[in-house]
C-alpha cells in the first residue's frame, strides 16, 4: 500500500497528546471547610490524582486511537496497486523473429515473452477471447478466437522463433482490421521492438486499444555479419573476392572478435578485428579460385545473438552468357560487363546493323531503340526517345539524387549519393516497371518483369563527361553485376535467400511425379512435388544450407538473415503508430485504486460507536 499524500501521516503525532489527556492530573482549587469527615472520598479521588496518574481501563481511549488513525490515512489517500479488467477480446501479436532469440534476459526473449503471454491467458476471465497473431517474415494467424486456455496454451507451447525479420507492421494491420468493428477490443505486442522504427504503422481504423510490451535489456550489445557478397576479382578474372561486412551494434566498449572464413568446412583464412561501438567494418577476402562449394563465414565472439554470427555463400558455375551490345560505342560499359565474369561472351553491333537474334541471353541497347523487341532480357542506356512499352514526356537537366531502393537485388552494396548527370529524361512507364533510382525531378533508373523477361531502364548517358560521373563510381561495375545477375536468373541470386524467401527451382522435363526432397540445416528432409516443372519451397525460415536433390541432381542453396534491423537488438522503449506514441508497459495494466472512502467508513462507524460506549458508560 502507497499513499498520494503521505504528508498528511505526520498527523499520527497527535496520538502522543491523546494518550497524554488520559494520564494528566486534574486542576483543583482549595477551599477551607470545618470538618473532613463528608469529603473523605473526595480525598481519595484527590490522592489518585497525582501529576502523572495511573492509566486506568478506559474503552474510549482505544476507540479514538483508531478513530485518529483512520482519519489520517484517509486524508493521506491510500492506494493499492493492482491489475485492471482486460478486454473481452484480446488479440496477441507474438514478435516470432530472430532478435527474439537473443539470451539477454537469461533465456531467451521469445521465453519470456511466452512466459507473459501464459499469464495473460491465466488470467482470461469467463466471457473473454483471444485470437494470437504469429509475426515473422509475413504474419499470419497462429490461433483463431477462443475462450479455451488449454487450447490457447497448447498454441502458444508450438510457437518458436524464426531467423526472419519481423513484418510487425503487417501483424498490426491485420489486428487492426479484425479488431475494427469490435467491442472492448485490445491488441497487446509482446516484442522487443527491434525494426520497428524502420516500418509504418498504421491502426487510424481500430477501434480497441494498444499495448506494448518489450522484452530485453537497454544494454544489450551484439555483433554481427550484416552484408555478404561474391564477384569476380577485376585483376584476375579466373579469381574470386569475397566482401564481408559486419557491425559492432553495441554502445558501451569495443569488441575483439576472430573473422573465420571456411570453404565446406575446412579453415583457410582467419582475421583478428576490434570494432569500435557503431562501427560498421567491411572485409575482403583476395584470391579466391574455388569453383563450387560452400563458403562459411563465421564471428568468434561471445554476444547475445548467435543466429547472425555465421553467413553462408554458394559457390557455382554459371553457363556461358552471351551478351549483345548494340550502340556506337561505349568501352565503359562494356569493360564493366565483360570484367563481371569469365564466362560472358560480348558481341557488339552497329545500330545501323542490328537485326533481332534469339541466340543471346541479354541485349544492352546504349543510345539506340529498336523497332522490335524480342522476348529477351534487355538493358536500355541513354534512350532519347519513346520506348515500346514506355513513352518519354520530357527532359530534365542536372537532376540531384534523392533516394534509391537499397533492398532491391540491383541495388545491393550500390552507393549514389555522389552521382552526376548532365540529363536525364523522363517516361510515362506501364505498372509492372517500378523506379529504382529517383531524384527531384525525373527517375533515374526503372526495372520490370513483363511476359518471363525482364528490364532495365538507364534514360541518361554513363559515358564520363564534365557533369557524368556514374562510370567513374565504385557504384557502375557494381550495378552492373547486379544488373547482369538479376537479368541472368543466375544461380547468383535464387541460391541466396533471406530467411523466409521461397526457393523456386525449375527442372525442365522432368516427370511430374519425380520425388524431391529438400534437406534443411537442422536435417529434417521435406518432400516437395513438382509443379509445372518448377519446385517452390517456402519452409526457409532458419539460417544455413539447405539441399534439394531429385533423380540425377542435387543442388544446394544458403540462406542468411543479414539483416541490421534484426542484429540490432537493443530494445525499442516505444513505438509510434499512426503519429501516436505507445510507451512499453508491462503485460498487466497497473493501476492505482484508492481505498480513502473506506477508510472514512470505517471511521464513522467507529465514531457511532465510541458514542454509543459513552452514553451506555461501557469500560468508562
């Protein structure tokens, strides 16, 4: 029990000065008389009367005791802190992701949050719901309604995280929109709100509240592997590098750490590194010629995150592209395509002198428009007028960069923010081609998929000039691998995934009642069935190497979280949805009840009864 005015208890002095008015002498004035003998009694009561006299059994004087008590604590306001009624309808969203595996809090954070999540459930009262929301990768519906807490427990006993992000926005929306035309309805997060000031929400509909609830430590540092990549060695093609970068994501020390890279399990490189807190290290790995194989990367470093200490890379042979140039000459562009990969066979042609051929895997057209397009995966430079499924509007000169899409493939490890162009030209593009590069007054990049080919779209000049500079950028040759990869459908990209990511594998010709199967990294085996020639696996939510294998084949793909929102796992103190800021609280809503009234209560009745003692001259 608390008190709102404890001043007011400094007024349990006056119990001292009570008890004094019941042990005090009585003032008596002297008079003279003939005789004593009628005044005997009055002699005694004078002799029991001494300054200090005994305390005699008196009943009033408990009675006021009390009485004084309660009327100072009533004034002082006591309270009881306590847990208010919750909402008939409560829908959970647990946060499923791979922050919610850090070992901050002694077990993990999804444990507790499990542990929290059981209490809510014991505490449903007769009439009340709960629906629980799973949020990974994408959210979903873990279990529907229900009024049943052994059923809703058994649910919440299956749920374990997973290596993905955590699309908490969309388990937001979706609780939103069940909750919209509900009555006493409440959404309770139990996350520890790692990305989620990277992503909007939006609950402008809901109609219940929203309570957030966070689990882990303010204090909480990890390292971890955030960026992975292959490519060839621009020295020595038959080469290969590997970039690595990783980041201290901690704010208290620096931290020593052994950078391991394997190749199918076997040691061949080891680095010693400190990264300073928030320092952000990139790392490469020279002189690589494996040609098939798995690369492991691995953090030798004791933090509260194990999922993103290790990456992995699949290593593959990619067949023979061919690639047509058709333009008037461009050794920039061209060098970059042809320094990407040994396997890349470069023609080039006259625009005066093009005519379709369905024997190359990608045409890059730089400065030129054909009539016809073939059904090809196509690069456009430096178009300067309408194309086939795009019609240009204008021109813009000088454009400045605005922002880039950073999670497309094209656009990984790609830097603009010292790009220059003279001019671009601006284009009427249909939906199914989105923006990749914008700036404050044209878009500088479009890419699309349209009938099994894609495209690229550059509408300015890369050739170096007084205000060109793309060229002259780390940026180009790495677009251009993207672009090259990406437009490919190498084995590049659909062997990398994030967690979460479904794996589409085509085996063209092959019996549609082939047996396939797919080994994951804890060794469990899935039996797939084939589609159309094509597998699609979705199951890809833990990090590591994953095998699918079939009559005549066997194939492997790796799967990696980095991902900084995720290996950031210092705890969010609140979110904001819908410009509304939610302070985290704890998984019961406390509140203060005051308990004055009954206090006074008690004392009335108190007071009639020392009335009462009185005139009945009861113990007095």
């Amino acid at each position: 029990m608390d008190f709102l005015k404890p001043i007011y208890l400094y007024l349990l002095l006056l119990i001292p000065p009570l008890l004094l008015l019941y042990v005090l002498k009585l003032r008596r004035k002297t008079h003279v008389v003939s005789s004593c003998l009628l005044w005997e009694q009055a002699i005694e009561d004078m002799k029991a009367n001494t300054l200090f006299q005994r305390l005699r059994r008196n009943l009033l004087l408990p009675l006021q005791v009390i009485f004084l008590t309660l009327a100072v604590f009533a004034l002082a306001r006591p309270f009881l802190r306590g847990t208010t009624s919750m909402a008939e309808n409560i829908i959970l969203i647990m946060d499923c992701s791979a922050s919610m595996k850090s070992t901050d809090v002694g077990g993990t954070r999804f444990e507790a949050a499990k542990s929290d999540a059981a209490k809510l459930v014991v505490e449903l009262g007769s009439g009340d719901r709960m629906m629980i929301i799973e949020a990974k990768s994408s959210p979903r519906i873990a279990f529907g309604f229900s009024s049943d807490r052994l059923q809703l427990q058994d649910a919440l006993g299956k749920m374990q995280p997973a290596d993905t992000s955590s699309d908490l926005s969309g388990a937001i929306q979706l609780a939103s929109s069940i909750a919209r035309d509900m009555q006493k309805s409440e959404i309770v997060i139990l996350s520890d709100g790692a990305g989620m000031d990277r992503q909007q929400h939006d609950l402008r509909d809901a109609s219940g509240r929203v309570r957030f609830v966070r689990f882990g430590r303010e204090d909480a540092g990890n390292v971890g592997i955030i960026a992975l990549e292959m490519g060839r060695s621009y020295t020595e093609p038959s080469e290969r590098q590997l970039y690595v970068a990783l980041k201290n994501f901690g704010d208290a020390e620096k931290r020593s750490l052994l950078l391991e890279l394997y190749h199918n399990e076997d040691l061949i490189d080891v680095r010693e590194l400190g990264l300073s807190p928030g320092e952000r290290r990139s790392v490469i790995f020279d002189g690589l010629r494996y040609t098939d194989g798995v690369i492991k990367v691995a953090i030798d470093i004791d933090d509260y995150l194990e999922v993103d200490n290790h990456a992995y890379y699949v290593i593959t042979r990619p067949g023979l592209r061919r690639v047509l140039l058709v333009g008037t000459g461009n050794v920039f562009l061209e060098e970059a395509i042809r320094t990407l990969s040994a396997e890349v066979e470069i023609s080039r042609e006259d625009p005066d002198l093009y005519s379709p051929d369905e024997k190359y895997d990608l045409i890059v057209f730089d400065g030129f428009i054909p009539d016809e397009l073939l059904r090809k995966n196509l690069i456009f430079v430096n178009p300067q007028g309408d194309l086939p499924f795009g019609k240009l509007i204008g021109r813009s000169e000088d454009p400045s960069i605005i922002d880039w899409d950073r999670s497309h493939p094209v656009m990984r490890f790609v830097e603009l923010s010292g790009l220059r162009v003279v001019r671009g030209y601006n284009y009427e593009m249909p939906p199914w081609m989105m923006p990749l590069v914008e700036s404050d007054t044209a878009t500088l990049a479009w890419l699309g998929e349209s009938d099994g080919h894609r495209i690229i779209v550059l509408p300015f000049d890369v050739r170096p000039g007084a205000s060109n500079n793309f060229s002259m950028l780390p940026a180009f040759p790495i677009f251009f691998s993207n672009a090259l990869n990406w437009l490919a459908e190498t084995d590049i990209y659909h062997r990398q995934l994030r967690p979460g990511d479904p794996l589409r594998f085509s085996l063209p010709g092959a019996a549609t009642d082939q047996a396939v199967s797919v080994r994951k990294p804890d060794g469990k085996e899935v039996s797939l069935q084939l589609e159309a020639d094509n597998v699609v696996f979705s199951d890809t939510d833990g990090v590591g190497v994953y095998e699918i294998a079939g009559k005549g084949f066997a194939e492997e793909f790796a799967v990696n979280l980095l991902d900084e929102s995720e290996s950031d796992i210092r705890p969010a103190g609140k979110i904001e949805i819908a410009g509304q800021e939610i302070a985290s609280s704890t998984v019961y809503e406390v509140s203060n009840r005051e308990i004055w009234g009954i206090l006074v209560l008690a004392a009335l009745m108190l007071l009639a009864v020392e009335w009462w003692v009185y005139h009945r001259r009861i113990l007095v």
